[in-house]
C-alpha cells in the first residue's frame, strides 16, 4: 500500500466537535471489546475531497449492537435500532449516521438482492461500487484516522476517476450503471476507459432491475444540483433508452431544468416539476409504460398524464387575443404542477404568458354571488346554480362584470332571457 494518510484533521474540520467526541467513545467501547470502528463509504470519499456530507457510515468488526446501546445512552438524536439485521441509525440535527457490522455480500443472481455475511474489510470494501467509495478510515485509538485504501481509491479521486472494482460490478447490480454517470456528473470526474467498456458491455442488464430500484436511482438523480447532466451523459451513453424509449437528454432539457430552477427558487425543484419536463418528449403510451415500469406514485403518475394531454391541447393557447375564460376552461381541470411543467416546456412566448396568468390569477378568480345568494332569489338547487355560477365565474374573468351588483344584474338578465 502506498504512504500512509491521516485523516484526523479533516476529521476535525469538517464534523461538529460533538459528533467528533462521540465516534472517539464508540471507537473505545469497541477497541475494549476487541473490536475495531471504522468510517466507510461515501463520507471518507467526501472528506478527501473536502465536500460537505452529512451521511456517516460507520462499520465494526463484530456485533454493531453494543456500541449503538452507547449512541443510544449519550446523545440526544433519535436512534433506531434494527435487532434484525444488527445495524443501528442515529439521527441528530441534519446528520445521519449508520452502523452497522463488516460484512461481505454476494449475488445469487444478476439484479438480485445481495446475500449478506460477516467479512473482513476488504471483502466490505470490495463489495461496493466504485474504488472512490471503497475507502475507510480507522476511528480506534491507536491508528485513529488512518486511511483505509485497498484499491486505489485515492488515486482514482486525484485523477477524477469513476472506476469498477471487478468486471462483474455492473452485471452483480445494474443500478451501478447509473450510480456512476451520477458520481461522475456531480464530480466532473470520468468513467475509466475499462470501465466505461464493462459500462457498455452490461447495459441490457438494466433491464433486470426492478422498477422500485430504478426509481429509486431516478429520484436519487432527480436530487443532484443539475440533473440534466445526468440525463446528457445517458443519452450519450444509450442509458436513457434503457429507463424509457423516447426520453431525450439535450439542450432542450438542460435549459427547461435551468427554469425550472429558477421557478421553484429558494428550494430545489421538486420531482412533479423535473419529471414531467424530462417526460415532454414521450407520447401517451410511453408514458404509461413509464408509469408502470417504474411504479411511479399515483399523484406524480397523474401530473405526468395531465402533462402529456396538455400539451396536445395547448396549440389554442397560442392566440394573442384569447378571452381570460378560455384561458380557464382549458386549464382547470389540470394539476398546477402539469400547468407549471407544460409553461415551462412551451416555446410560444403567448402560451407562457396565458398560463402564467391563469396560474397567477385566473385560477382564484371567483363571483362574489355564492350558490346560497341564489337560492335565496328563488332558484331551485340544482345545475341551474352552478350553470350560473360557471357564467359568472367567466363574465368576472373577462372583465363583462367586477361587483356583486354587476353580477346580480347578469343573472336577473339571463333568467329573464331564459323563462
Ligand atoms: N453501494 C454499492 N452499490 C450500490 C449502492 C451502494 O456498492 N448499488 C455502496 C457504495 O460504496 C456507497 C455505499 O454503498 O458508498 C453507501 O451507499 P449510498 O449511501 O447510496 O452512497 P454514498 O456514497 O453515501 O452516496 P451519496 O454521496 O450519493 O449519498
């Protein structure tokens, strides 16, 4: 192995003081248990690189239950404990820190889940993904904060590599595949040339995962800064087909992502925003395949189906001169995230100003007569009422009437007309 690396400093700089204090007493409870603790995983990826985390993966060589009864007893996080399958998570303030025991894995069959065993800590670290996360660091007294790096991690991250371990990564567990144009477009890293072949050669193996993991690997993708480099790259790579035939990472996107940030400023665009706009381009049978294959929720299905629909109606919101009413009759029945997602994918400056306006104002528009009002002048309950309140609803809308007087002259008019 090459020279030895201490991360004790970055250690201190990048963890709460608290939480430092705390993994020292569970690496001593351990270590009196002949135990050893270690960090692994993602965290030590992120320590290197000096990005922040808030994700700690901590792992013993032996039963995990015992220092988590000392997690338990001396902070104030909320902590669960799986007796099961002997690993235990603590949550305190925004941190999330899991332990769990040493163990290796292996995969009965491609895309299956893996069988999980004690094991030493190379075959852990071995077990995962990418050399840049098959790193730990040791938290005993003793050798607190040396690197742990069997596998060139290190080197991997200096030259912003995204590298397998073994060529059967990507058959063991295809999410992998995405998992690495994600490392890499967050990263700005690239996938080693080996890599990128194994890449390729085990692509059709995507379709051996089950929809609730690649979903799972969406919505994980979907929480990225810039997604849409995510979905470029799969293009590139003819990924993007594999998740759905006729989904296209492009300029296009890119750019409706950018809005769509813009939009939904100070937080992060939510899914129903993102989605619908990376599934503009399908028809309304890819969308259903889509839907199913990927068990997508019931309220995001609907807003991705309302999206689809909409924007084959839409050609009429095109009109420079179309009445406010028009505008709402085409709309209302739409989710505001369908609406807010086909604004956004339009490219008639007219369309997006006329649902900008009817999601701004239109929508909340209402007559000041209720359905009470007109029973009390005489009207039977019925469709009657709310024919007339429709009415009104678009005659307030289109500027034919703006008080409550106004609106009671209409009516006593159109009853007129009507008997
Ligand atoms: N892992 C893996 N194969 C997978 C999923 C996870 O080998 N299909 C391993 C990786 O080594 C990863 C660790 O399990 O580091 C924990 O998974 P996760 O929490 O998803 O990874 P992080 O590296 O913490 O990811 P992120 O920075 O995206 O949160």
């Amino acid at each position: 192995m090459s020279e030895n690396i201490n991360l004790t400093g970055k250690i201190n700089e990048r963890l709460p003081a608290e939480l430092v204090r705390l993994i020292e007493a569970i690496g001593a409870i351990a270590s009196h248990q002949d135990q050893h603790l270690y960090l692994i995983g993602g965290a030590v990826r992120d320590l290197l690189l000096e990005r922040e985390t808030f994700d700690l993966d901590l792992a013993v060589d032996g039963d995990a239950i015992a220092p988590a009864q000392l997690l338990a007893n001396t902070t104030q996080g909320r902590l669960t404990v799986h007796t099961r399958f002997k690993t235990a998570n603590l949550r305190w303030k925004e941190w999330r820190i899991d332990l769990a025991a040493i163990r290796s894995e292996t995969y009965d069959r491609p895309g299956a889940l893996p069988k999980v065993k004690p094991g030493s800590l190379a075959d852990d670290l071995f077990r995962r993904d990418f050399t840049i996360n098959a790193m730990a660091v040791q938290l005993s007294p003793g050798r607190y904060g040396d690197l742990i790096d069997p596998y060139g991690g290190r080197e991997d991250l200096e030259q912003g590599l995204i590298h397998v371990l073994h060529d059967k990564s990507f058959a063991d567990d295809a999410t992998r595949i995405w998992r690495a144009l994600r490392y890499e477009q967050r990263l700005g890293f690239r996938l080693e040339p080996a890599t990128l072949e194994l890449l390729n050669r085990d692509i059709a193996m995507l379709d051996t995962i089950s929809g609730d993991r690649i979903r799972h690997e969406l919505e994980l993708i979907l929480r990225e800064p810039y997604p849409e480099k995510v979905f470029l790259r799969a293009d590139e790579l003819q990924v993007l087909p594999r998740l759905q035939p006729g989904l296209k990472g492009n300029n296009w996107l890119s750019e409706r992502f950018e809005q769509a940030r813009q939009v939904s400023s100070p937080t992060p665009p939510p899914a129903s925003l993102y989605l619908p706009l990376l599934t503009y381009t399908l028809t309304a049978e890819q969308v259903e395949q889509m839907i199913a294959r990927l068990k997508l929720p019931k309220s995001l299905s609907q807003t991705l189906r309302g999206t689809c629909e909409l924007k084959s109606e839409i050609a009429s919101l095109a009109a420079p001169d179309i009445k406010p009413s028009h505008i709402y009759d085409l709309l209302h029945s739409y989710s505001p995230a369908a609406i807010t997602a086909v604004s956004l994918a339009v490219d008639s400056p007219e369309t997006s100003r006329n649902i900008r306006q009817y999601l701004a104002r239109l929508r909340y528009i209402k007559p000041a007569l209720t359905g009470e009002d007109l029973k009390s002048t005489g009207l039977a309950p019925g469709p009657r009422i709310s024919d007339i309140l429709t009415r009104l609803r678009a005659a307030r809308m289109d500027g034919e009437v703006t008080n409550r007087a106004g609106e009671e002259k209409l009516v006593r008019e159109w009853l007129r007309k009507d008997t």
